[in-house]
C-alpha cells in the first residue's frame, strides 16, 4: 500500500495554486475563441433536505426563491449568447437541478432554443425517479445522473438520505424503470464512508450491478476540513488508508473478465466513472460524467458556478440573493477570479487528461511550447518512479492500476480544494441566508454547506509551495 502521507504531500504538488482568489465585481466574460467547443455549467442550489457530507454550494428548498433564480439563470444564458458563445452541451449539477422540473425543462428549452445543443446532462436524486418527472425529461436530457451514494440502509440512514429517498432496493429499482428514458443513466456512488465495510461496498457494486444503470461512479470520500468535523461527529472520522484497497475491490468487479472469459461488464470512462458494455454510455463517444475530461474551458452560470476560460478561472458569488440582483441589473455575478501561470496551467491538463486516462503529449507541445517532461519534470519523475505509466512514449500517456489510483488521490485532493475554497467563501454569507445554512436546526445542514458573498473573495486560499511539497516527498519516499 502507498503512504497516505507521501501521496497527500505529492499530489499537493499538482493541485497547488489554483484557488487563490483576488475580487472580480466587474470583470468582463472573455470572448469566446473561434472554432472551439464550450460546454455550459448550470448551478441550481437548491435541496428539499441537505446532507452532512456535501460541500456544494446549496440551500433549503423554497418555491419563491428557487423560481425567479431559473428566470435569472435564462436570463444569464441569453447574456453569454449576445458575448457570441455557442455551446454543444450542457451540465446542470447542484444542489438538486430537478428540484422545479416544469422551471428546469423550460430553462433545457432555452439552451437549446440559443445553443447548438448536442446532449444535456443533468443530476438528480432517488425520489424524483418517477413517472411524471421522468417524461418530461424524455428527450431534453440524455444524461441522468441520480445521486445514490450507496445502497446499504444503514449508511443511508447514518447520511440521512433513508427518509428522504427510500430504502436501498426502492432506490434499486427507480432506477431500472428510469433507465431505459435515458442514452445514459448514471448510479452516483460514495466509497469509504467511515462505517462502511468491505462487504457493503461489495454489495453496493452487486447492486449497481443488477440495477441495470448503463454509467457508475464511485467518488472516494472528499471531506474539507469543516466536513471532516461534520462526519465525525454523525458517522465517525475517515480513514483514507483503506481507500486504495476499496477502489481496488471497485475495479476488480466492475472491470475484471466474466468466469466464461468474456471482457467484464464495464469499461473505464475515467479513473473513477464506469461504462457499461454494449450500452450508450460505452464506447467511443461516451457521455462521461466528469465534463473536466472533454471540457477543459467552460463557462458556468448560477450561484456558486465555476468558469475556466483562457488563464482564468472565475468564481460566481455563492449569494443567492447576491446572484439575482446581479443577473437582474444586467450583470455577471462573479465575485472573485485567479489568474494560472503557465506551470499552473501545466499542471492542471497533466492532472485532468490523465483522469480521462490518457494524455496527448502532442498536444501538450502545441498548446504549452514544451514536453511534458521539461514542463513537469518532478512530476514525471514521481509518476515514473511509481509505475504509474503503461504507456510512456513520444505520443501519448496512459495509466497502470496503479496510475489510476495515484490520479484519483489527486483528484480527491484537488476537489478538497475546492472544497476549503466554498467553506471560506460561506463564511460570508449574512442574514436570512446565513442562518439557513448556519442555523439551529431548519435546515439540517452541517458547518460544510452553503454559498458565498463577495468579500470571501479577498480571503483567499492557503498557497502549497510546490517545490516544497516534492522536496518532502522526495525525501518522504527515500525513506521509504
């Protein structure tokens, strides 16, 4: 087994510098570039109840703040149309996107209505699985991912997600009739939740298994600091040295060949999302649930939405109330952004191809005017020295198992990040939205939930020295 600790000090090393936020009240969307790609990011924020182990940006449901957002989050497509971009798919995560599906369905009806619109994706949870939800999705959405997490009534009940959505075998069998709406239906699963067993994983791959979904991911547990504090406080602290031995199980039985000797049942889409053989979700053209992999610049609308476009990633305010009267003035809602350097940049696609399990060496050249290996040379040494390649040549970068998991401890760190990055953003929240997130008890909800004002922005993420975390690496290693 790898030390958790040497990985943590690593994989800091390629996820440092991106988060360090400086004010952006009226900063200016960049133009889009002629002849490339965009996917659009929609934010809905928005939940009947809020779990204890999300750090999404996301409030309490309530019908007369959730429906003039959708009028804004139009309203704010129609303004990135009059910039001149032009879009081949949309992502709607949140929150809970599926929270007002006849508002949801007409927002859908203007992106496609504006945008050259190929596919939609969008999230869900268990108990909008049904029938008069599901036709009105027919057709505007290709992509249906349902927030599961696992199937074990325990865990579900410690996550508080029994009540609210049904036990393991209703939630089993929602999403077999939800199916066969879908090009791809997506089982979003949790692994390494403190309680959980080697067994009940088990069982949980056996019923993504037989739920007849065509996609799966399995996330392992990403808790920023204030979640951690969250979870151990309802479910016990994590334990990240089992982690690697959990997403082995994970591969094995998603992956490995049939007792006839027929290739497994899923294929990889990346290192933590699993295609379904023989289904729309597999091959060539897979819908893919992280849009990071196809995507690497992306405009994003709503509360609490993250850009990448260019050298910069801006940040919306996590102010629902900030955010409409924003919209509602004729303005972007960003509240903060930070500039890449080049090495920043680097390693970021270093990061994400090698999540889409392969990495195009050629085009690192075109794009950045170095190799990968004069551009990340400590990087590539680590990865090396791992064996994390299984194949290294003047082309291409793929992955061995062991590649794979060091990129999903690099991920996970990465979203942590992100993670700290909207807990410090919250803190700024005031009043009425502060008390929904912080309050004594309406909203259910733990010190890791929430958005953001403007003023978080200044605040800032702590910076890694990245030479400082592969020097302590380096000597981390050779002790080892």
């Amino acid at each position: 087994m790898l030390s958790e600790r040497l990985l943590s000090k690593v994989v800091a090393a390629c996820t440092a510098n991106y988060l360090k936020l400086t004010p952006c009240t009226e900063e200016p969307v960049p133009e889009p570039v002629p002849e490339q790609a965009y996917m659009l990011y929609m934010h809905v924020p928005f939940c009947e109840r809020l779990c204890p182990y999300c750090s999404f940006n996301r409030f309490p449901f309530r019908e007369d703040r959730a429906k003039p957002y959708f009028e804004n989050m139009r309203k704010e497509m129609r303004m990135l149309k009059e910039l001149g971009y032009d879009f081949d798919s949309v992502y709607i995560g949140g929150g809970t996107p599926t929270i007002m599906i006849d508002e949801l369905c007409e927002t859908i009806d203007q992106a496609r209505d504006l945008f050259s619109i190929r596919e939609v994706s969008s999230e869900t949870n268990p108990n909008h699985l049904i029938p008069s939800y599901l036709e009105k999705l027919k057709g505007r959405v290709q992509r249906l991912s349902v927030g599961v997490q696992s199937f074990d009534d325990d865990l579900l009940r410690q996550m508080d997600r029994y009540e609210k959505y049904g036990c393991g075998q209703e939630i089993l069998e929602r999403i077999g009739e939800a199916s066969p709406y879908f090009t791809s239906m997506n089982a979003d699963m949790i692994f390494n939740f403190p309680a959980q067993t080697e067994d009940t994983l088990i069982r949980d791959i056996e019923m993504v298994v037989a739920s007849g979904a065509s996609q799966t991911t399995f996330y392992p547990l990403m808790a920023s600091p204030s979640v951690q504090r969250s979870l151990a406080a309802t479910v016990g602290p994590v334990d990240y040295n089992r982690e690697q031995r959990f997403y082995e199980i994970i591969c094995d039985l998603l992956l490995g060949d049939l007792p006839n000797g027929d290739p497994g049942l899923f294929e990889l889409g990346s290192a933590w999302t699993f295609n379904r053989r023989g289904t729309g979700a597999a091959g060539e053209d897979a819908m893919i649930d992280e849009y990071v992999v196809d995507y690497e610049e992306y405009p994003a609308i709503g509360s609490g939405g993250i850009t990448y476009l260019g050298k910069n990633l801006y940040v919306n305010t996590f102010s629902v109330r900030e955010y409409n009267a924003a919209i509602e003035s004729g303005r972007m809602s960003m509240m903060g952004k930070t500039t890449f350097s080049l090495r920043d940049r680097m390693r970021y696609r270093f990061m994400m191809q090698l999540f889409g399990l392969h990495l195009d060496k050629r085009q690192f050249y075109r794009d950045f005017g170095t190799t990968v290996e004069r551009g990340l040379p400590a990087e590539m040494a680590f990865m090396r020295a791992c064996g994390a390649f299984a194949t290294d040549n003047s082309d291409e970068l793929t992955l061995t198992p062991k590649g794979r998991y060091l990129v999903v401890v690099m991920m996970r760190q990465f979203f942590i990040g992100v993670n700290n990055l909207r807990d410090q953003a919250r803190a700024a929240l005031t009043g009425e939205e502060r008390e929904l997130v912080f309050g004594d008890g309406t909203a259910r909800v733990c010190a890791a939930t929430g958005g953001a004002a403007s003023a978080a922005a200044a605040a800032g993420v702590r910076e890694l020295s990245a030479t400082a975390v592969l020097d302590g690496a380096r000597a981390q290693a050779a002790e080892e």
